[in-house]
C-alpha cells in the first residue's frame, strides 16, 4: 500500500492490529533507516467507546509495568494525537499485548504506537492513510525516548527497509533488500532504555566522521539498490554512534569481530541497544549467529535470537 492510499471503511466497532519489532539506525542510518522484525511484535485491540479520549484496559505479555494513563503511554499517547487531529465523535478503549520486551533495542514503544494506530484506523469511518498514521505514531515516540523520531516506526507500519527523511513532513521510502539476505538478531537479556543510551551521545561531529558516515550511508543504499554487497559491506559502518554506545554492551566487540569472521555483511546495534544484528547471506546466517551466542557466552549473558528476512511485511490487521 502506498503511503497515500486509504483503506476502505469497515464500520468495525472492535480491531486487533499486529505491529512488529524493528531494528533501528541499521548503523548507518541514526534516526533515519530501520527494518522490520516479523519475528515478534505487539498486538494491541482498540474498541469504540461513547465518551471521547482514550482509557487503556490492560497491558499484558512481557511489558512489565508500563502506566495505564494514555498520557504516559505510547500507544495511548498517539491514539490521543489521533483523537486531537481527527474529532472521530467516539473515543477509544485499548488493551495492550506485549510481545517485545522492553529496553531491548527492537522498537517495542514504537510497535505499540503503531499497533494502536493501525487497529484505531480500522475503526474510522473515513480511515486515514499510513502516512498520517505515521505522524500520530511519532507522537507516541516520544514519551518513551523524549524525541521526535521514526527510524522503528516506519518500518513497523510499513514493513521492510524504510528511508525517512524529515519530521514535520515526513517522506518515506522503502529500500529493496538483495535477494537471499538474512537478518541475524541477538537479544541480551539486559535492559538499557533509549532514553539512557540517547544521553551519553555527544551534540557535535567531526567533520571528517561526518563526511564518512554520509558516504557510508549513501554507499549502503546504492549498494541496495544495484544489488552489490562488497558495497554494502564496505559501507555498513557506523563511525559516529556505535562508538559512543558500545561501552554499554558486554562483550561488544567480540560479538562483532566473530560476526564478520563468520561472514555477516554488517555486524551493529539494534537502535538503542543492547540487541546487536548482522545482515548476512542464508549460507553464512546460522554460522554468523552461532559466533555472537558463542561470544555473548563468554561473557555469561542469556540470549534470545532470530534468523529473519530483512524484507518482511508491517503491521496488519488480525483477528482476534
């Protein structure tokens, strides 16, 4: 779907809507670039009420204990952006699924904000396009990392690899991935808040790691585009966040350098962190993700993990 098309109304009083995890920045692209993780999201379920505003249920699943004022939440927060911008004439009750743990570096406020987006939409009688959806989403965004930013949510809403540019009008652009390439994902079962990792970021660049990050970026994209994976592996570094952040992940460079070794395109963070990915071919990805369990061993950290397609699908509606 394109960002301006609409989807028909339903007339539906009650929508369940699954957004996926995501992993930001993919290194080069800080606040920018990110790619969706099919492999676990939220379900959040949106129901009309008479009165107007949002009232949240429950929240369940892995979240622990996330507030229940809207104002507070990121899924309430940008079902209220919605209301605000919209007068629908009805106001929204939600429950809340978690299925991405939270800290974890995989965009679970953004999963949230656009579940909520998503199924509320269902449930218009004139339903607004992904695009505007996307903008109520951000406002959500925000309560968790104190930022306007769309690196997860984009990617959750509209699924694969997404180029943001902007903010107050965004402009979103889905990158193709090469064929059989494999995203691996480790998760550290450590908790470090974006919040946190955004903190500790200096306010200026050099000009010399500007200009190198810029060409890494554009070279990432080209490489993309045309298909050439010596470009991307030659451009898939980040010389300007990564290492800022790395301290806050044990066994960091380990974990990285055996990635490579094994044959990853690209070994970074995941957003935030701690969660670290690789892009790597099918024939390389078990091997690149045996080496980061093993090196994260060493280190006696826990793990989750996943071998995903780098090219999968957004948030969507289910039933529930």
């Amino acid at each position: 779907m394109s960002p301006d098309s609409r989807p028909a109304a339903t007339g539906l009083h009650r929508a369940t809507a699954f957004a996926p995890a995501s992993v930001g920045n993919v290194a080069i692209g800080f606040d920018i670039l990110g790619f969706a993780v099919d492999a676990l999201g939220d379900r959040v379920t949106v129901s009309r009420r008479a009165e107007p505003g949002v009232g949240i249920t429950a929240v369940r699943g892995v979240a622990g204990d996330l507030p229940l004022d809207p104002e507070r939440n990121t899924a309430g927060r940008a079902l209220l952006a919605m209301q605000e911008a919209l007068n629908p004439g009805f106001g929204f009750q939600m429950e809340i699924d978690k299925g991405i743990p939270l800290g974890s570096g995989l965009g679970g406020s953004a999963a949230s904000a656009v579940g909520a987006v998503v199924a509320a939409n269902a449930l218009l009688p004139e339903p607004v396009s992904k695009l505007e959806l996307l903008k109520f989403a951000m406002q959500g965004e925000k309560v968790a990392s104190g930022s306007l930013h769309v690196d997860n949510i984009a990617p959750s809403l509209f699924g694969g690899l997404v180029l943001t540019v902007g903010i107050d009008h965004p402009r979103v652009k889905q990158i193709p991935v090469p064929p059989g390439v494999r995203a691996v994902i480790v998760h550290p079962h450590m908790f470090l808040s974006t919040k946190q990792a955004r903190a500790i970021l200096k306010r200026t660049v050099e000009l010399s790691d500007f200009v190198w990050q810029t060409a890494n970026l554009a070279g990432f994209i080209s490489g993309c585009y045309t298909n050439d994976l010596d470009m991307i592996r030659a451009s898939f570094q980040d010389v300007v966040i990564e290492p800022q952040r790395q301290a806050l992940i044990p066994g960091f460079h380990d974990v990285r350098r055996a990635a490579m070794d094994a044959g990853a395109l690209g070994c970074s963070i995941s957003g935030a962190g701690p969660t670290m990915f690789a892009w790597a071919l099918a024939g390389h990805a078990d091997a690149v993700l045996e080496t980061m369990r093993r090196e994260f061993g060493r280190h006696s950290i826990a793990l989750d993990e996943w071998i995903v397609d780098a090219q999968s699908v957004g948030a969507y509606l289910i039933d529930k």
